[in-house]
C-alpha cells in the first residue's frame, strides 16, 4: 500500500481513446489531437497536509494542471499523483 504524503493526491486519470473520430474515420498511431491544458480526474487517497483535504472525498473529481501530474511505478502499478499547488478547482456533486 501507498500513502501520499508533503501535500500530494493520488488521482485516476480517465482513459483517453481517440484513435477513431466521431465520424468513424480511422486515425494513423502516431496522431496526437490537441489535449486541454486541464483535465478533470478522480481523487483516490490523499496527504494529511493537502492544505483543502476536509473538502476531499474519495472519487471527488478535481480539476488540475495536465501538465504536472506526475506519474510513479511502485511494485509494477503506476500511480498518478499531483501536488496540491495544481488543483484548479473541486468539482461539486448535485
């Protein structure tokens, strides 16, 4: 088991698969489509010092910085993580 720790969330970023367009023409491999500089992800476990962490639960989705996840392997699992400092927003469940 893992546990975050100096203000870090572990987050489940959504799959993207995008190999086929909305039209149903097939894209080559080697096609990268323009990515959105923030994505939208679900928060799995989080640091005791996350300084939002009351507003947190588990599968929260939050909004942060693509750019700065940050992506580790521990025992052949990745797991993504991002800092506090880049959560953009929370979002809210109606």
């Amino acid at each position: 088991m893992f546990k975050p720790v100096n203000r870090y969330i572990i987050v489940d970023i959504p799959e993207e698969n995008s190999q086929e367009t909305a039209s149903g023409i097939l894209l080559p491999e080697d096609y990268n489509p323009k990515k959105e500089k923030y994505i939208t992800v679900k928060v799995c476990d989080w640091a005791k010092d996350v300084r939002f962490g009351g507003a947190l639960t588990e599968n929260h989705e939050i909004i942060v910085d693509r750019k700065m996840i940050e992506e580790i392997t521990i025992n052949n699992k990745k797991i993504s993580m991002i800092l506090d400092n880049y959560v953009i927003g929370i979002t809210e469940t109606f």
